[in-house]
C-alpha cells in the first residue's frame, strides 16, 4: 500500500512522472520504467489465465483455444479438467484440426494414430506401428488446471506454478459470490484492452450508452486524479495491482466548454453515481466494484491470443446468501445485464480498442503517444506490471 | 519553358541509355540514373498532391483521406479548407473514427475529448480534464492547403512550400481553363501508374476500346520515337517533365504482321490520329494536350495512398469563355466522358496497373524488367523524377 515507501527516490520519480505528463516532450526517459511492459506483445509467462467457462466443457468433448500464442487442448476426464498442448510431438499438427479420442482419458492424433494419455501427455501408442519405440519416451506438454468460480484457468508457463489467489483480483474467489459472464474476441493487443478499461477519462464514449439511457446510472465525462496519491498500489504479498477510488480520490467532470459550447454528462434528478473503484491486476484483469449497478461488480479479462488479438471476459458477480438468489441473479444477468451492460455498454469499449489497434501499429503508438495528467493511473499500472510480472512471453 | 537538353554533356549519357535500350544485359549501370525512383515506394516527399476535389467538401464535414502512407483530415472552416492530421496527438487513434465537431472550426477526438483548432492544429481544450496543462503546448501537424482547379492540393512534407505552379503541368493553372474529374483508389504501386499512363506503345491494349468506336478518333498500334531527341526534358525553372511530342518526334505504327496474320489498329475514311503530345510531370501527373478530341485536355494524377495503391484523379479540361459553356462542359464530361473514356476507355489501363503490380512484387519486375527503344521515354521520366524531386517519402 502507498505511504510507507516514500523515500527520496520514489518522491523524485513521482516529479518525473508528474512533469512528463505535463509536458511530455522533455522527459521520454520516463518510459524506461516500463520497457519489460512494452516487450509483453503476448502477455506475462508463468501466470493463471482463463481459458473457458466450465459450462464450454460440459461432456467428454475435447475442445481447443490459443493463449498467449500457445495451441492448448482441454477435455474433462472423470469431471476434472485436463490441458496438453494441441500438438502432436511427431509432425507437430494440432490435434483440433480432426478430434480423435477412442478411449475417456486419451487423444489419437489423426495423421499417424499417435495416442497420448490426457493427464499426462505420455506417448501409450501409435496405432501405425503398434509397439513403436518412443512409447513411453515421448510425452507433450501438459498445463496445470484450476477450475474456480464457473471459470477453467490454465497455468502458461514453466515454473511450479503460483496459488491462484496471486493472479486474480482481491474477493474474486469469495465462497458467497455468484458468478456469470461471457466472453468474446477482440481484435486488438491485450495491454490496450487492459488501459481502455482502467483508463479514468476514456469514459467520455460511454455518455450516449444504453446503460446511462435506460437505468439510472450516472457516469460524468471523466475522472481526473485529485493528487499523485490518487492511485494505491498494492504489491503484495497476495495479487499485484493499481486501484483507483475513484469515489474518493478523482474529480468528476460533469461540463466543459469549447468556446462558447458547453459539453455535458447526461444528469438525472434520482441518478446513481457507478463505478466506485475501478482496479487493475497481473496478469490482465480488471475489477470494477459498484458496476454496472451499486451491487454489482464487474470483472474483466483480457487474455492475448495472439499479438493481435484478446479474448474478452466480461463476468458479473453479486454477493448471495443462498442458492436460490445465485439462480436469481444469473437469471438477471442473461435476460437484463448482458445487453444493457455487457453488450450495450462495453460495445463502445471494443470498438475504442480496435481504433486503438491502428494507433498503436500503424500510427505507432508505442513510440509517439502523448499521455496527459489522468494517465496517471496508465503509467501507474503499465510500472507495476514491469517489475512483478513472472517473465515475458516470447515464442520461440 | 521546354528546353531540349540535346546538349554536349547530354549526349554520352544518351547514347548509353540508346545501347542500354538495345542490349540491356550488358549496360546494366545505366540503371543507377534512377536510383532515388527505385526507393519512392511511397512517392516524393516536400511536394503538392490532390488531397481531393473541391466538391468533396461543400458543407463544413470533415472528410479523411489517406495519401503517401500520411492520414489526413480535411475540412472546410468559413469557406477555406484546411489540413491536419488524422490522429490525436494523445493515443494516435483516428480522429476520422468517429467524427465529433462541436464549433465550425475544432475538432474533438472521440476517445477523451482532446480538442484542436482546425486551422493550426493547436490543442485547445480536454473535454474530459478542462484546463489540462497540455493547452497551448500539444498540437498535431498541420498541412499546407491550396484549392484551385476545383482540386483541393495539400503539400505533403516539412520544407517551406514552393508554389503549386512548380508541381503541376503547364497550362493547368490558366484562368480560362475549366477542369472536372473524379477520382478512384486503384490497385497498384504510383510509378506503374504513371509509366503505363506515358508508355507510347501501350496503346496497344486500348485499339477496341469505346472512345475509337464513339468518337472519329484513330490511335494507332504504337508511336515509336525517331531518334534519341524525340523527347523535350523540362527541366525549369517552374514545372519538371518530359514532354513526348508524339505528332511530330514519333512514327505511328498502325499495322503489323505474324507470318501471313496481320495485326491492324481501327482505321475509319474520316479519322483523326488524336493525342499529338503528352507529358510527365513532377510529383505524379500526366498531360494529354487534344485528347480525347481536339478541343480537351486529359490530366491524370497516381497519388500513393500506399506501396499497392494509389489514387486515380480523371480529370478533363477545355478552354472555355463564359460561365454556360463552362456549365455545359461539365455536363458533359460527367454524362459523356465519363461513362466513354474515365470507365470505357481508361479502364483498360486500371486492368493494365493492376497486372502490373503482380508483375514489379511477385516478378520481380524492377530488377527483372528488360526495356525496347520506345521505353526510352519511361527512363527519361524516371531520370528526370530521380533528378528534380525533392525528397523520398519514408514512413519511420
């Protein structure tokens, strides 16, 4: 948490950034402190990312997905999951291409009827020389498996894996939560999913929203840091992340002007102010309490694919007592949430982040952005990634 | 204004690109003379292009263009057009993304409500921060604009503009000269436009073409030049080109034969041999002086949009001495002329680039290329553009 590590040279890099943001065009030596961040194209290594809703592996069905430019093959064996890498180790083909399982706990590669054990990975056969000599020799790579909160995660990396509660946002495997959520492709880099969400002012595209339209939410047009001490930074032990109050410690921007034009945030005489933190987290999740509604809270994933692509997770979850209400709630999220929020609101958010995909390749963003005072919350995020990031994803 | 450059120190060089021409694998060195073309991927930089015609802005809607790899966004502020750059200065994205204008001369960017003048560029208000440090310092490029002709010119580039006269044709500038075109994104790199637009013998593919049939004009199968002189270099000051006299320096050929077959170009008893001259200019436009009849001038602009595009700018002129006959070429040109020579007749040579542009990527074709005499001309044109332009459009 903030304060205790106030030393001269952290008051000294605070200035910095301060006067970077400022004006930015004297001070570009700031951005080396997220130089690891920059080189993350893929995504952080040695890290739980989801990867499927439990309800996606409801059978026996193998089912495939690429993550952090990985091919990865999951299937339920006995009820629990299990994930090897979707390629056979003889002529490397992905095993999805024609899905071949003759017995519950084994996948035969179509090509050549190499059979490997599902949990784990072991070569058990060959079907075209039965007996073949790398039986037992061979194996492919299997990932480590958690299933939590409706939610399969998978371990991408080559370290004993870290407990699951270091990688997800702070209550999220609370016992008396009530999860559901979908989840989507996008066409752009992970890291600009993960800024648009956190990002305090980008809230500006939402005022036309069907969610500020049809409920009573109340969003202003931006939210601009108080003071350098706006954003806590929370480096562990447990989950590493940023976290704006943003009911605290931002200033909400109801009007503005441009000459004699006066821009503002929808008002309503009953409406609910939304949103009352907004937080950030490793590898790539973000947490929003108090939205869509004050009950409610919202997280979000943006788990790369590739470097060009992310897989949107948008789960919504409520505390319950009983399972009844947990019933009640999913109900309320398939028939009311999810197209006035989940599609209706975070629409805007994914066609933002494909515009952002141009302006960070071709206009080379990366190199020529500009980033203003309520960036803060930005840089923040894009320092604490670098320094407690476990690796940066690379293929090889 | 033209001068033949048939001088002492000129004719050497001549005499190398005439062997060259007859036996190019021996003279291979020649091609050093155009070196600085080889590398205009993306055009000539520090020079003025059509952004787009002056129709194209009638009411005070920005409209965005993408021209030598460069986004730009133009708009028309009390009756002038101005220039900016299509991204904000802030994180890149389009401005053009979606389009936000809030008072007759700003424009505001969508994402977090950055504001700039339109006429410099300059930042002037944050919709989401009002008052941000960044006012008055932050601005995005801002592109020098001259309307004239009915063409909106925009001067890409970072020198001080010289005047447009030095960048188009002769004579296009002529107060009683009435101009009207359309324009088309087209498939294929700028300098294969403009090579198939000058090359005399092209005019090959063009002997079944609609204006031969709706019109008294007769093309033959090629113009070949009679000496080494049938070309005029104009090398200013004012204007830079090659000028091909083709009336007068070139030999039509209007029948040839295989064997017993032979090959004719359309003849009729009342004919005419149209397209007595026509010219290459800097930075990327060709001049037909009596084309398609007598009394008309053709003007075609290549302008790079990118590497394996460009766009095309059909123009049509006539010399004209009141507003009706003005009026009345207009007319005609869009009901007559567009549909017998923009799509009849110049679609021929749209099909021609887009073959071309497999042929100079896949086929290697600016290093496998082998030239003939009459291609003379081609080399000229690109010597010329080596010699007088003033930059090389690189982006990065």
């Amino acid at each position: 948490m903030p304060g205790e590590s106030d030393t001269a040279s952290v008051k000294a890099e605070q200035r910095e950034l301060e006067a970077f943001l400022d004006d930015p065009s004297g001070h570009q030596q700031v951005k080396h402190a997220w130089r690891p961040y920059l080189e993350a194209k893929l995504g952080f290594r040695n890290h739980w990312y989801p990867v499927l809703f439990s309800h996606d592996l409801d059978g026996d069905t193998p089912k495939p997905v690429q993550v952090l430019g990985e091919r990865v093959l999951l299937r339920r064996v006995d009820g629990q999951v299990h994930a090897v890498e979707d390629r056979c180790a003889h002529r490397r083909v992905p095993f999805s291409a024609k899905l071949e399982c003759y017995t519950q706990d084994t996948v035969t590669c179509w090509y050549h009827g190499f059979t490997y054990n599902f949990c784990n990975g072991k070569l058990v056969q060959v079907l075209t020389e039965p007996g073949c000599a790398l039986i037992g020799k061979m194996a492919i790579k299997t990932y480590p498996v958690q299933e939590v909160q409706g939610m399969i995660f998978v371990f991408v990396g080559d370290r004993e894996p870290s407990a699951i509660q270091e990688d997800v946002p702070p209550g999220l495997l609370d016992a008396d939560l009530a999860t559901r959520g979908i989840r989507r492709e996008v066409k752009s880099n992970w890291r600009l999913g993960t800024e648009n969400g956190f990002d305090t002012t980008h809230i500006y595209i939402h005022r036309h929203s069907k969610l500020i339209k049809t409920t009573d939410a109340l969003l202003p047009l931006g939210l601009v840091p108080t003071s350098k001490h706006s954003m806590d930074i929370v480096e562990g032990p447990g989950p590493k992340g940023v976290i704006d109050k943003l009911a605290n410690n931002y200033v909400p921007v109801f009007d503005s002007t441009i000459g004699e034009v006066t821009v503002s945030a929808q008002l309503k005489p009953n409406g609910k102010a939304v949103a009352s933190s907004v937080s950030v987290w490793l590898p790539c999740v973000l947490r929003v309490e108090g939205f869509p509604a004050p009950e409610i809270t919202q997280f979000e994933w943006y788990v790369p694919i590739d470097e060009k692509n992310h897989m949107y997770w948008q789960v919504l979850a409520k505390k319950i007592n009983t399972p009844e209400e947990a019933v009640a709630f999913q109900a309320e999220v398939d028939s009311h949430w999810e197209e006035v929020a989940l599609r209706g609101f975070n629409d805007d958010d994914v066609w933002a982040r494909e515009a952002l995909e141009d302006a960070y390749t071709e206009g080379e963003g990366w190199a020529k952005e500009r980033l203003f005072k309520p960036d803060m919350c930005i840089v923040e995020w894009r320092k604490l990634a670098s320094k407690h990031n476990r690796g940066i994803q690379r293929l090889t | 204004m033209s001068s033949e450059s048939g001088t002492g120190e000129a004719k050497p060089e001549q005499g190398e690109v005439k062997a060259f021409l007859d036996e190019p694998d021996k003279h291979q060195r020649v091609k050093e003379g155009w070196r600085p073309y080889l590398e205009a991927k993306l055009g000539f930089r520090n020079h003025w292009y059509p952004a787009m015609f002056a129709y194209e802005l009638t009411g005070d809607e920005p409209k965005a263009v993408k021209m030598l790899g460069e986004r730009l966004i133009l708009r028309r502020v009390d009756g002038r057009v101005y220039a900016l750059e299509d991204r904000c200065a802030h994180r890149r994205v389009l401005l053009s993304a979606k389009v936000e204008c809030y008072t007759k001369d700003t424009i505001t960017c969508w994402y977090h409500g950055f504001t700039y003048n339109f006429r410099d560029g300059k930042l002037v208000q944050v919709l989401t921060e009002p008052g941000c440090a960044l006012i008055g310092k932050l601005s995005i490029k801002s592109y020098p604009v001259q309307e004239a002709q009915g063409l909106v010119f925009v001067f890409i580039g970072d020198i001080d503009p010289p005047p447009l006269q030095d960048d188009v044709p002769p004579g296009f500038l002529d107060s009683e000269l009435v101009v009207t075109g359309v324009r088309r994104d087209i498939k294929g790199n700028w300098r294969l436009a403009s090579e198939n637009g000058f090359d005399t013998t092209h005019i090959y593919i063009h002997r079944h073409s609609k204006v031969l049939t709706a019109t008294d004009a007769i093309l033959p199968l090629g113009f070949i030049p009679q000496d080494r002189h049938s070309m005029i270099l104009v090398e200013g000051p004012g204007p830079k080109g090659v000028v091909d006299k083709l009336a007068n320096n070139y030999i039509p050929v209007f029948e040839s034969g295989i064997n017993d077959v032979k090959v004719s170009a359309a003849m009729r008893p009342h004919g005419q041999v149209v397209a007595p001259e026509v010219s290459s200019w800097l930075p990327c436009v060709l001049k037909l002086q009596a084309f398609p009849i007598p009394e008309l001038f053709v003007f075609e602009w290549y302008v790079p949009i990118e590497e394996d595009t460009h766009w095309y700018y059909q123009v049509l002129g006539k010399k004209v001495s009141t507003d009706e006959e003005a009026a009345a070429f207009r007319t005609e040109a869009h009901s007559f002329w567009a549909d017998v020579l923009w799509r009849g007749f110049n679609d021929q040579d749209v099909s021609a680039r887009e073959a071309l542009e497999d042929a100079y990527t896949e086929g290697e074709g600016w290093t496998k290329e082998r030239l003939y005499r009459p291609d003379m001309c081609i080399i000229e044109w690109r010597k010329i553009a080596s010699k007088y332009n003033r930059g090389i459009q690189k982006l990065r």
